[in-house]
C-alpha cells in the first residue's frame, strides 16, 4: 500500500527476476533525475512509473484454503523506491 510499490504474480526464477529488473530499468530508468519533472523534492519518478506497470493489487482465487495457482505462480511484492516503510493489505472476500 505505497505508491511506489507493486504487488504481482509471477515465476519465481532469478533469471527472470535478473530480466524484470533490466526490463523495467530500460523502460523507466533511475538517472539521470534531469530527466523527470516530478524530480525535485524526491528522486523518485522511476519509481512511480515502474509501479505503474507492474500494478497495484492482484485477485487470487482460492479453492479449499489454497491459492489456485500454476505450478510456478507466486505472489511477489516489489519495492522501486526503498525509502519509507510500506505494509500489504490482504482482503478476504466470499465464503
């Protein structure tokens, strides 16, 4: 629940990872912070976009007490700016 922070389902596979990492640095690079207008105050401008494309919030369905997931799905939380503590809501909606 932070504006600069995402919430996403994926493989869990450090080459993958290694992949998002450059892919979303490339997309929305870090520097220079000329670069951005919301530079200013904070340096953070890569780190809203990069949320942006990752989202926001995932919907998981759960069957018997377990998340419905393919064998390589995982619930991952990812952190582009790192400078203010963050928390996670969980929302439990149906039976």
């Amino acid at each position: 629940m932070h504006i600069t922070a995402s919430v996403f389902i994926n493989d869990d596979e450090s080459g993958l990872h290694h992949d998002f990492e450059l892919w979303l640095e490339k997309l929305a690079p870090e520097k220079p912070y000329s670069h951005y207008k919301h530079n200013g105050f904070e340096d953070n401008a890569d780190a809203h976009l990069k949320r942006t494309i990752m989202g926001r919030e995932i919907v998981v369905a759960v069957t018997d007490g377990k998340m419905d997931f393919g064998p390589w799905e995982q619930v991952f939380y990812g952190d582009f700016d790192g400078k203010r503590r963050k928390r996670a809501l969980v929302k439990i909606i149906g039976e």
